[in-house]
C-alpha cells in the first residue's frame, strides 16, 4: 500500500495538507515573533480593538483580514490563510520543478515547512511570493524579455507591500542580475516595484497620512537596532547559538550546490541564496529561512542524485519530528518551550501546565470587563503588555487598554518617546558641525481623557506604577486603584 501512496504525487499532497492542517488547527500554537502585527492590526480595523494600534509592520496583511475577523470575532481565518498559500505553494514547486518527485519529498519533509505550519503569518504567502518572482527573474535572464523583469518586479514589490524586508534583497537582485545589463533594465525593474507597492504606498496615505510609512518606518527602526541597539536601547549582539540553530535548518546539501559545475549553471542564483542567507543571519530566526526555502530545494532536486535526495530527506524527517513536539505538547499543555528554537534554549528548565496562560487572562479580563464596566484601563509593567489585553478581549464593555508608556508620558508631561542625534564632530577649527534629529514621539492627536483612568492592570506580576493601590487579585491579573 505505502508504494502504491508514493506513486501517487498528488495523493502524497493530499495527505501532507491534511497533516499539516490537523497539525496548525489541534495545536494552541500559533506563533510568537510579529504575531501581534498581524491579528492586532485585523482587529482593530476590524473595530473590535479596544486599544491603540502598535504595528512593526506594514498593515496591508492584517487590514486585508479585517472583514473576516470582523465576520467571525475570531483569528482562525489567519491559520486557514497559511494552510491556503502553503498548499499553493507546494503544488507550485511541483509545477515549476517539472513534476520532479525528489523536489516534491524534499519540500513536504522539509523541517522549515513544518516549523511554519501553525503561524498566523503571512510567511507562505511570502514564500510563495518570493518563489514566483525567482522564477519569472530568472526567466529573464535566460530570454531578456522585458516582461519577465516586470512580472518579477511586482511580485517581489507585493512581497515588501506585507513584509518590508524584501527591498533589500530587491537591492541584491539589481547587484546581481541587473548590474552586467543596460540601465534601463535596471530602471524597469525598480518601476515595476513600485507598482507592487501601490497597495501600502495607498494605504498609508489613507490612515498616516504619508505614503512612504511603513518603509521609512522600517528603515529607521532597523537603522535604530543595528547602530544603537534600538530605541529603548535593547541593545542587539550576534546570538551564537541562534544562528547554530538557524544553520541547523539549511540543508546540508545546498554546499553541494557550490561544485564548479553546479555553480557555473546556476551562478547567479546561488549568489543571490547565499548573499540572502547572510543578511538573515545577521538576526538569526528559524522562520526567516522560510522565503527561501522552497528556491533552495527547487535546486537541490534538480542536482541531487537518488542517495543523496534520500539522505537529505532522512535528515529533514528527523528534524521535522523534532520540530513537531512542540506543537503536539501545545495540543493539551503549555510549555515555555513553544517552539523549537524557545524548546532547545530551555531544555533544562522545561515546564508544563495543563491550563493556558492565554485563557486565564481571557477569563480575567471579561470578569474585569463585567465588574468594571466602561472604565479606561493603564496596562504595565512592560510598554506592550496591553496588547496581549486588547488581543484576546473581544467585548465592548472597556473603554480602553492603555500602555503604561503612554500614561507615563501623560504624568511627565511629554511627547517624546526616544530621541538620538547625529552630527559631522569636525576635527579641524571649524565653527559649524551639522547635525541630523531624529526622533518618535507619541500620537499628538491622542484624545484619552488620561485624568479619568481610575484602575490599572498589570500581567502575572505586581504593577510597578505609583499612584494605584491593589484592588484585586484574579488568576493571572492584578488589578489596581487609583489612590484616593
């Protein structure tokens, strides 16, 4: 029966998509890192958002979510969407590879397509995204056909549209596909990207009232991290382990790709891989590698032989049932080992519980909700822990969460979040220096009435806020007074 099941490559994707879709929809799991960018961003212009928007990224996934969570009151339709462009996706890597059965086995055994299978994020829509726009650029450069070049534009300009990390690979594209060619090729395609962007550029002129938000936004706050260690000064160093763990995700073939044959066929795309995996490991994050997953195996079948696709795909079966437990634990009980990377990091100190966190503070929030009706709520101690409240409320009984950040803000008298400046510092006698203020500042149209909160929340923890006395003490809430 089993040779029968992988003779059939469609009846192998049947059951891939329903495992993973048993997978995604039975696991509490539902990812952690820009989760909130997403759900919170669909949440809120879907109206049932009790609390300011804080988003890292563009709002185009979540503002296109909105109506369906609007519908439902619920974000399952996040998890439905991922299964959707993965199974596209798949057959896509079917389609493109020519039917190649090895490239099929080695993306449904692939560890990062597992890792990715219950995230509420946009990554296989990106994935696939990113796939579509290799494939058409490098239909390019095997015919020069500027429709080809256009094509591939837009889909990667889509790509930065929902996630604005893809115009720096763009940049790489140029470098390496576009630099040996006539400028105007170069031109088209940065026209064409454009093009891909319109969906922000037009949404961010709508709701911030500037059409380059979200990518200047994001430019800063990676030139924040990377020169100062962010904002609020997190600082940021090179984690040696995560990028282990990274690595450990790349196959082990893929060096095999830099035989002098190999390499000489696929010169350009090999470049663009590899410079593209450096760049993600300057922040080294398992689900990065996702983009470019499906572009490597894509290789890989093409130049793997049988042994060597099936020691490859052996290795990825191992890591992907490592990769699974997690999510199976999460089916009944709450680890502070989510996913692998957390489960690898804390594998000395693992624990268990049988009852979520996330449905405790569901649990407190309505009976705050019902108990204390109408009310604005400051939310501490971290600047974010609001969001989580916003996030699993769904009634509309509460005014308003608001972030501790904004309300000491409130109490200073202040609008200025973080400022830096930078100037020339001659080192001759020169009477001027020039200098460049950059700086973030809270919402000058913020119309909280901040003297009318009386209560204060914080999360699992005593607040850390003077002014507020304990007034009650729920599962996981601490709920807090204003002193008379």
């Amino acid at each position: 029966m089993l040779k029968s099941i992988l003779k059939n490559n469609y009846l192998i994707i049947i059951i891939f998509f329903l495992l993973a879709s048993i997978l995604s929809l039975s696991t509490h799991f539902f990812g952690n890192a820009d989760i909130n960018d997403y759900t919170d961003t669909a949440k809120f212009f879907a109206g049932e958002y009790s609390a300011k928007l804080r988003c890292s990224h563009s709002i185009l996934f979540g503002w296109i979510h909105a109506p369906l969570v609007k519908l439902f009151d619920s974000f399952i339709f996040f998890k439905i969407q991922a299964l959707f462009w993965l199974f596209i996706l798949v057959i896509s890597v079917y389609l493109i590879s020519n039917k190649n059965k090895k490239t099929l086995l080695l993306l449904l055994t692939s560890p990062l397509i597992w890792y990715m299978v219950p995230w509420m994020t946009p990554a296989f829509l990106l994935s696939l995204l990113f796939l579509w726009g290799y494939y058409f650029i490098n239909k390019f450069e095997k015919s020069l056909k500027w429709k080809y070049l256009v094509f591939s534009g837009i889909i990667f300009g889509f790509a930065a549209a929902i996630w604005t990390t893809p115009l720096y690979l763009c940049v790489f594209l140029i470098l390496i596909y576009l630099s040996n060619k006539k400028f105007y090729y170069s031109i088209l395609f940065v026209l064409s990207i454009l093009i891909g962007l319109l969906p922000i550029f037009l949404l961010d002129q709508i709701y911030f009232n500037f059409a380059f938000y979200s990518i200047v936004k994001h430019f800063f706050s990676d030139a924040a991290f990377f020169f100062y260690g962010g904002v609020y000064n997190q600082g940021k160093t090179l984690h040696i382990p995560s990028i282990l763990i990274v690595v450990l995700f790349i196959p082990i073939y893929f060096f095999s790709l830099y035989k002098k044959e190999r390499f000489n066929k696929e010169k350009k795309g090999i470049i663009f891989l590899s410079i593209t995996l450096l760049f993600f490991l300057l922040n080294p994050q398992i689900r990065m590698l996702i983009v470019i997953t499906p572009i490597i195996i894509l290789l890989l079948g093409k130049y793997l032989t049988k042994k060597q696709a099936i020691i490859q795909i052996f290795i990825f079966l191992i890591l992907s049932i490592l990769v699974i437990n997690p999510y199976l634990i999460q089916v009944k009980y709450e680890t502070n080992g989510e996913d692998f990377s957390s489960f690898f990091r804390n594998i000395n100190n693992l624990s268990f519980s049988n009852t979520f966190s996330e449905d405790l503070i569901k649990e407190d929030v309505n009976n705050i909700a019902t108990e204390y009706p109408n009310e604005l709520f400051v939310v501490g101690n971290n600047n974010e822990d609001y969001q989580e409240l916003a996030r699993v409320y769904w009634g509309g009984s509460i005014k308003e969460f608001v972030s501790i950040e904004d309300y000491s803000l409130f109490l200073e008298n202040k609008t200025i979040i973080a400022e830096k400046e930078v100037c020339s510092l001659s080192k001759i006698k020169n009477r001027r220096d020039i200098c460049i203020s950059i700086y973030l500042r809270k919402f000058v149209a913020d119309n909280t009435n901040y003297t009318n909160i009386n209560y204060a929340i914080s999360i699992n923890e005593p607040l850390n806020l003077q002014g507020f006395d304990l007034e009650k003490k729920y599962n996981l809430l601490y709920l807090y007074k204003k002193s008379s």
